[in-house]
C-alpha cells in the first residue's frame, strides 16, 4: 500500500495531505491505529501581472548579473566577462535571489522581464 497525495488550496495557500493507509502504524496502540497524515503548506504563487518588490534594493552588480542570467550563459561565462571568479558570481547570484524572492533562474529572469529590467 502506497500513501496518497491530496493537494488542497486552503484560504490562498496551495497545501499537500499526504495521507498514509490505516495500516501503516507506528506501534500497535490504540493512539496509532489512526491514519498518519502530515500537512505541508506553501505560500500560493503571486498573480502573474503583479511584481513584487525585492526585499532589498538590488546593487549594481547585482544588476549586472540579472542581466546575464537572461542570456544563455554559464556562471563561468558569466565571471569571465565580469572579471570576477566564479564563486564571486555564485554569491551575487544567491543575493539576488534572497532579495527577490525566487529560487531558480528562469524566475529571476521572469521576475526582471516583467520589472522592465531585460
């Protein structure tokens, strides 16, 4: 028996049951014979017209570096061209992430696209 997935969408927020079988126990007590569930919540994602505000205002050199990230280009490529090493590039990039709130680099390159930024 496998344990099942149930996404819900609770008051704007996208939350996933997992929802394990009544067989799966931890011990044979009356307290455990209840189905495990665990509930994992995520913030819903931001309407796609409106732009959030980085955390913190973006340097210069951050800029820089969220410009390049819209091309197709490696960090490596990336810290050739800026004169800097790759781990330099590396910690740029996490930065701007933080402040702008997003975790991979399509979403940053989205995020400057509908900013006005590339």
């Amino acid at each position: 028996m496998s344990a099942t997935i149930v996404p819900v969408t609770i008051g704007g927020m996208t939350t996933s049951i997992h929802r394990a079988p009544a067989t799966w126990t931890r011990r044979p007590t009356a307290a455990s014979t209840r189905p495990v569930t665990r509930i994992l919540v995520r913030p819903a994602a931001a309407p796609s017209d409106a732009i959030a505000a980085p955390i913190a205002p973006l340097t210069r050199r951050e800029r820089v570096v969220l410009s390049n990230l819209s091309e197709d280009v490696t960090l490596e490529q990336i810290a050739t061209k800026l004169f800097v090493t790759r781990n330099t590039v590396k910690s740029q990039v996490r930065s701007l992430y933080r402040k702008l709130g997003v975790s991979t680099r399509a979403e940053a390159v989205a995020w400057a696209r509908a900013a006005g930024l590339r």
